[in-house]
C-alpha cells in the first residue's frame, strides 16, 4: 500500500499545474473587481455629464461613457488575476488580453470594422439623433446611432440600418446640417414671351409664398434655350426639413403657375404632340389642280 507521503501521491492542483490560490488573495481579488466595476459605473456617469456639459450629442456622451467603463472593468479583471495567481504577471494577463483581441479581430473583421467606425462617426458628432441625411438610396430622420450600425426612419415610414462602416465610407449628406436650404424648381416658357415680364412676375410670386424667405431673396433666372422655350429655374430658400421643403416647392410651383397665367405668359414644353384624326387628314389632303 502507497503511503499519503510517497511522492506518487499527486495533489489536484499539482496534477493540473495550477497556481496556488489563497482565500486572502481571492478576496482580494474580488473586491478589485467590484471596485474596478464601482469607478467603471462612476467613470461612465462622469464621462456623460461632462461631454454633455461640452455641448456633445446624447448618443455620443453615452457611447464614450460605456467605453470608458468597459476599460476600466477590464483593467480591473486584469489586476484581479494578477492578485489571484501571483505566478501570472501584469504583463502577461496584457498580452493574454491582446492575443484574444486579435483573434477576434480576425473572426469579427466586420463587427469590429462598423464598431470603429461608429466610434468615429459619434467622436466628429456630423449628425445626430432627429437629423435628416441621405446614404446612397437611404434618405430619412436618424432614430438611433450606436456602435454597429445607424437606425434611419425613411421619409416613407420605414426603418433602415446602415452599416457604420458604410456612412464612414460614403458621401452623407446632412439635409438638416443648415437652418435652411435652396430650391430649384425648373420651368419652360415659350420663347417668344416677354423675359422680363415673366421673371418679374415669377419673383414677385415666390416672394408671396409665406414659407420663402425673403433673404437671400428668391430669383428667376433664364437657364438654356429649347427649340421652342427656354428654361426658367425659380431659386429659393425655406426650412431644412423634408416636409417644409416640400410644402415651400408645392406652394410656389402654384402661385408662379397662377401668376405667369394671369400675365398672359404661356408655359409649356419642346414638344409638340399631334394626334391623328379626321382634321390632320383633311390638313394632309393636297387639292386638286384646276383642268
């Protein structure tokens, strides 16, 4: 029979060459944790009051607040295994760290690749939360921003996520980035009207609209010639938003229509359209010579 003492007796903890684990370290180890996640929830609310005092967007203040929570939550985690198994170094529980971060950098190239540029996208602070932008084919109010992706409520009701990665990458325009933005609404006029009289009338029409602004001012001008009128854009400024926008072109299309018509400006387009019919053929018919 093996005595307890004879050196093929073999503990589990040696079996398994695992460091020694004290009750006093493991205590200690866990109040580090908790106070890592104490100063990580403290750092948070610190970081979000002090990014909204410097004037940044909500969404912003709370992305960098959880940033620096989930830093200090992992500093802390690393410490407390450095306490807990005297054997493992800080530097090593660091390079433990960064060997798992690159290997799921490498599974999650495209999780991570939207996650930076989220990071970045929310650091410039372009847009926020009830802007209006256009990405590609997507144009609509943003509803959300996080990390990942960006939440746009389509002008026709729907909900659309855009990758970060994408609006990083992609021409975005911020249609609400101004107060107000320019119109241009374009319009065909026969050739042989009165020019003067016609942008005189249009401007006049505009400037009745209540939604124009009156500075800058709205304007007519001749654009190109047709074959038989020429092109008139009518140029003005109204709110930023999609709706006013549109309100502003519905109504001045109305009242520069109504106005030119009343001046006795003829409108209309290059082409002309003839339809067959009893009179084109009467038209049509050559008569016949005297004998």
């Amino acid at each position: 029979m093996t005595s307890p003492s004879s050196p093929d007796t073999v503990a589990p903890a040696e079996a398994l060459n695992l460091p020694p684990v004290t009750s006093e370290a493991l205590l200690l180890g866990v109040i580090v944790i908790v106070s890592g996640y104490v100063l990580g929830r403290l750092a948070r609310w610190a970081t979000r009051r002090i990014l909204r005092w410097r004037g940044r967007s909500p969404s912003a203040s709370a992305m960098f607040g959880t940033l620096a929570q989930a830093v200090l939550i992992v500093l802390s985690v690393a410490a407390a295994l450095t306490l807990m198994f005297p054997s493992v170094k800080p530097v090593n529980a660091l390079g433990g760290i960064g060997v798992l971060s690159i290997a799921a950098g490498i599974a999650f190239q495209t999780v991570l690749g939207n996650m930076f540029a989220g990071i970045v996208i929310l650091a410039r602070d372009i847009f926020r939360v009830g802007d209006q932008i256009a990405v590609e084919d997507v144009a609509g109010t943003v509803i959300e921003i996080n990390l990942t992706n960006t939440a746009v409520r389509t002008f026709d009701g729907r909900k659309a996520l855009i990758p970060n990665s994408v609006i990083h990458s992609q021409v975005v325009a911020v249609q609400t980035g101004f107060e107000h933005v320019r119109s241009t609404i374009s319009l065909d006029i026969d050739d042989r009207s009165d020019f003067a009289l016609a942008i005189n009338v249009a401007e006049e029409a505009m400037r009745t609209v209540p939604v124009v602004l009156g500075d800058p001012p709205p304007q007519a001008l001749l654009q190109s010639v047709g074959s038989a009128t020429v092109q008139m854009d009518l140029r003005f400024w109204s709110g930023a938003r999609q709706m006013e926008t549109r309100v502003a072109q519905h109504q001045v299309i109305v009242a520069v229509l109504q106005d030119l018509a009343d001046a006795g400006v003829v409108t209309g387009s290059d082409v002309l359209v003839v339809e067959g019919g009893p009179q084109l053929l009467s038209a049509l018919q050559q008569p016949e010579d005297a004998p």
